[in-house]
C-alpha cells in the first residue's frame, strides 16, 4: 500500500516537504508531512545518492517521492531501485511523453520497468506476480505541466492511464504564460483553473510544487488542488523561536 496515494484516493489533501541527502531525515519524516520530494532536476544531487537518505525514512510517516531530472527510463529506475515511492518527471508536454514516462515506471505487462527484486514499502503480496501489480498499482506517477505546449495538450496527457497527479511548477508556467512570477495575475489564475477543470474531467489530483508566498494553500484548495509541497525550515525555525520566548534569558 502506499499512504500517500490512499489519502489522495480517499480526496484528502496531502503535504510535503523537501527532502535531503544531509540532515536527519529520519526525524523530519515523523514530523507530520505525508512525504519527502528528492530533487534531482534543480541540485547537485545524483539519484545515487539518495539511497542512504530514502532508507532512512522507512518505516516513518513520510513517503519518498523523487523528482528526476528528465523523463529518461533509467534516471527513473535508479530512483525506483532506491525505494522511491513516487515519481516526478518535469516538462511533460504530450500525451506520447506521458506515456513514456508511465511505461518506464510500471513492470510488465504494464510498462517497461527493469526488474531488481523488492524495492520501496508497498508490502506483502501472496505471490510475486501480485506483487508487481501491487506495485503498478501504488506507484505514484506525477508528471509537471509547466509550459504553453502542455496546457494545450492537457486532455490528451491526461487521458493516458496511470498518471495520479498532475503537479504544477509554478515559476516555470508563469513565465511560459508571459507573466513571470506573476502569480496572482488574471492570465495566471485561469490557467491554474484550466488545469484543475481538465484533472476533474479526468478523476487527476491537480498539485503544485511548492507554493510561492503570494499563494494560499487554501484557495488552491478550493481550486481543487490537494497535492502540496511546502518548505519545513520557516517552519521550523518559527517553532524555535516560540520555544525560546518562553525561557528567561
């Protein structure tokens, strides 16, 4: 089973937060965020490298998702191998890249997915072959709309089977819409509503990746957006500094 999916299955909202291959990772899983995202596409990070820090989150709240940076079978597969449990592949913009990506993240007969034994936290299956359905059919599998090309072709990304959630990034797609990094703007506004008007029609969860502050994760909520990732430090340090204030010093 994986968590995250069954919430988003259930129209509950979900919220994570980035992961690292330094820090404790094991700690910020068990901090109330439903998953950790890896990037690869916009750090230093190599998808070996992640090993270590997915394998500390077992067993905890927060599942891993992985961001790789293209949509190429093998950068996927070194994450799967790694025990991700979701992945994300930026600038998906036709319906025949999103079948691509699908294939490269499902086994057989679904998908083209080499196969390296038990990856992930998926669980016990009767047997092997329900074992690979299980996974085929828990994986989350999340490709980004972030340009003109892919917001025309929505309906048909959408209509490819597997796809989860359909996850926005939000500093990209303004600029493609010729207003960068203007989040509020009209021409903005409808495009955020464009996509969560074709991921109804198509039973998608419509997500963004990482909120900008002129944003309210509520009124994307009302939107019908449930899929979230926001930074823990601000968090974090707003909890420090309120547990300080109540000591005298």
């Amino acid at each position: 089973m994986n968590p995250v999916r069954e919430l988003l299955r259930s129209g509950k909202t979900v919220v994570g937060t980035a992961g690292s291959v330094v820090g404790d990772m094991a700690m910020l899983a068990d901090t109330g965020f439903d998953f950790l995202l890896f990037d690869t596409q916009h750090t230093p990070v190599e998808i070996k490298q992640l090993n270590p820090a997915i394998l500390a989150t077992k067993g905890k709240k927060a599942k891993s998702i992985v961001r790789v940076s293209g949509n190429k079978p093998d950068l996927i597969c070194f994450a799967l191998d790694a025990g991700a449990m979701g992945i994300i592949v930026p600038m998906v913009n036709t319906k025949e890249e999103a079948e691509a990506m699908v294939r490269a993240c499902k086994y057989s007969p679904d998908g083209d997915r080499s196969h390296s034994g038990p990856r992930g936290e998926f669980g016990e299956a009767a047997d092997y072959r329900s074992y690979l359905d299980m996974v085929n059919e828990e994986l989350l599998i999340i490709p980004m709309i972030e340009t003109k090309q892919a917001i025309e072709n929505l309906d048909e990304i959408l209509s490819v089977p597997g796809i989860d959630v359909l996850l926005i990034g939000p500093s990209d797609l303004s600029i493609e819409l010729e207003v960068p990094l203007d989040y509020t703007s009209n021409t903005y506004q409808e495009g955020l509503d464009t996509i969560a008007a074709a991921c109804k029609r198509h039973g998608v969860v419509p997500g963004m990746y990482f909120i900008p502050p002129e944003l309210d994760a509520n009124g994307l909520i009302a939107k019908g957006y449930k899929f979230f990732t926001q930074p823990w430090a601000i968090w974090a340090a707003e909890g420090i500094k309120n547990g300080l204030s109540g000591i005298d010093r």
